[in-house]
C-alpha cells in the first residue's frame, strides 16, 4: 500500500473477538463497537455459553453495553460433544458459529474437549455440517508450549477430512505448518491477530519479561511470522483478521502467573493500516483481510460502516479503563480521524 495521508475502510470485521462480561464487558465493549462492524464474539464466560437462553441473554447484555453504537455482535456457542441436532437447529437462528476449545488449554476453557475421538464428536459435528455452522477451533495440543500448535495440525486435517462439508476456522494461528494446511483442505480457514503479525517469541521474552505481550497461543518464530504475513499482506482468500483482543486487569496480566491475553481492540485497525503500508500491500488487500474474506467465509452482511484513518501520529494510552493496551504509551503512524454509520 503506498504511502498516503487517508485510508478508508468499509465494514470492518473482528472474527475473533473476546468481551468478557460485566464491569468488563461495559469498560471495553466500545472500544470494538465504536470502528468495527461487528465480531465473532468468544464464549468462554464463567459459566460458559453452552444455552439458547445463555446466548440470547449475552448478547442482550452485549447490546446494552454499547448503547448507541452500531455493531453486531456475532454469537457462538461453547461446543459440547453432547450437543444432538435438534438443539442445534434451535438455536440455528441466534448464533454465527460454535467455538471447540480443548479442555484446560486456555482462559476459561476447563469445560472443553478432551480427547479428539472423531466418533465421539461426529453427531454433533454431522448436525452441524448438516445446518452450515461453522466449528471455530482453539488448535493446541498440551504438549511443548512452542510445539502445541503444529501439532495439532493433524488433528485440524483429521476433522477436515472426516467432515469435509463442515467449515472449520483455525483460530489465531500462529505457525507455518497451520498456514500450510490452509491449501490441503477446501474446508479449512483460519484467523490471523495483528499481534501475531507484529511480534515474536523474542518480543515476549528475549529481554524483560513483556506481560502485555504474553497470549496464547504464544508468539512463535520469525519464520511462522513471515509465514503469517505473507498470506495475511496478499490477503489470501481463506483468512481473515481476528484479534482475539482479550482485556484482562492490569493486575491480573503484571503479576506472578501473568493471564495470558494481548488486548488490541482499540489500536488494531491502525496497526493493520500502519502494517500493511511499511510492506507495500495494497489497500484492496487491506479491505479484503478486514472485511471482505469474512464476508464471504461466513455469508455475512455487515451493517454499514466507514472508518477514515488519518496518517497522523497516535499515542497509544497507558491504559483503557484499567486494561493495558498493546504498545501503551508508544506512538504509531495512524489515528482514527471519522467513523461514519450508514
């Protein structure tokens, strides 16, 4: 993308996106709402979102947080390998997409899978092949903390060919052999954080220990990043930006068992914006990458919004509400200058 004074996104998208509940919800819910469309929103609450009823009132109180904003929040369900397809077709209507976490692997995923038996999951996932809803997939293993996602890269291939007319998005990855996979399946996708396009192992923990870097999956190698970045600047048409913007206290990420989560939400397009210009992508392949791939992964059709970036200098803030933003207190090239609804 050359360099240029206005870039003006249409519709922006978060496919991976974390809003926590509560006084949380409420402190950092606008910080999304405000210059994106909508998002796919997570939901491994305390308790996870595993009802109809659960879904519907998340999402009320979602509504409720962002008052007068426009922004829709794409809801998920916290997969269950009990989950039959009569109570999927129920709640068919309310939600975008269900979220399979295995189990103790991440913040609040206690309740999820443990084991990947393809016959033990396959009611649930023939339903959902049958109804179009897609699996989102939280791809790690519990083995070595730098291996865990490549290695459940055999487990995304397993489920891709035991289900191919299940559409499955492989979340925030992070390593070359996920980017690999993308072109073995027809049916698999993948998000892509703009911390994982920006950072490395080294950025977390090369020097002082950087706890607002610390996420996971944890920032791999600088040939997984170049690996990322080459499908993410050509905006290849199987992946999409998900942050996985994930707000935790202050206290709670600089603290002896630092939670692990990068909160991005409000600096994300103007890092993608500043990104994708330092390596000359175009600015259809920006739209494409925060819009228009997700769009079409997921047949959705976002309300109407235009976010105008201006290249003017943006100090980032301490913090938003009490959450340590990525890169606070540094300045980058681009600042929001209007958001236009409609």
């Amino acid at each position: 993308m050359p360099s240029t004074n206005q870039v003006i996104l249409n519709a922006p998208l978060d496919m991976h996106l974390h809003l926590r509940d509560g006084e949380m919800l409420d402190n950092i819910v606008n910080g999304s709402a405000h210059t994106f469309s909508g998002a796919i929103i997570m939901p491994n609450l305390v308790p996870p979102v595993t009802t109809k009823e659960a879904v519907i009132a998340y999402k009320e109180r979602i509504m409720h947080a962002i008052g007068d904003e426009k922004f829709t929040p794409y809801m998920t369900l916290f997969f269950k390998p009990s989950y039959d397809k009569a109570f999927l077709e129920s709640v068919r209507d309310d939600i975008t997409a269900l979220k399979l976490y295995p189990a103790g692997i991440t913040t609040n995923s206690e309740g999820g899978v443990s084991g990947f038996d393809v016959e033990e999951l396959r009611p649930a996932l023939s339903a959902m092949s049958e109804l179009n809803l897609p699996l989102c997939v939280h791809g790690e293993t519990n083995g070595f903390v730098m291996d865990r996602e490549a290695e459940f890269v055999s487990i995304y291939e397993e489920l891709a060919a035991a289900f191919p007319d299940l559409k499955i998005i492989m979340e925030h990855i992070t390593t070359k052999e996920s980017v690999a996979a993308l072109d073995k399946f027809k049916n698999l996708y993948a998000t892509i954080t703009i911390h994982h396009l920006l950072i490395t192992l080294d950025d977390v923990a090369g020097g002082m220990l950087q706890p607002h870097l610390f996420c996971k999956p944890i920032a791999k190698r600088p040939e997984d990043r170049e690996a990322l970045l080459k499908v993410a600047l050509a905006a290849h048409p199987k992946v999409m930006f998900g942050s996985d913007s994930a707000p935790h206290p202050k206290h709670a990420k600089e603290s002896c068992g630092c939670a692990a989560g990068v909160f991005t939400a409000p600096v994300a397009l103007q890092l993608l914006t500043e990104l994708f210009e330092k390596n000359d992508a175009s600015l259809e392949n920006l739209q494409a990458f925060v819009s228009g791939n997700a769009q079409h992964i997921y047949g959705v059709t976002p309300l109407s919004k235009t976010v105008t970036l201006e290249k003017k200098p943006f100090k980032i803030p301490s913090d938003y509400n009490g959450v340590v933003p990525m890169y606070a207190n540094e300045e980058i090239a681009y600042s929001i200058q209007e958001v236009k609804n409609g």
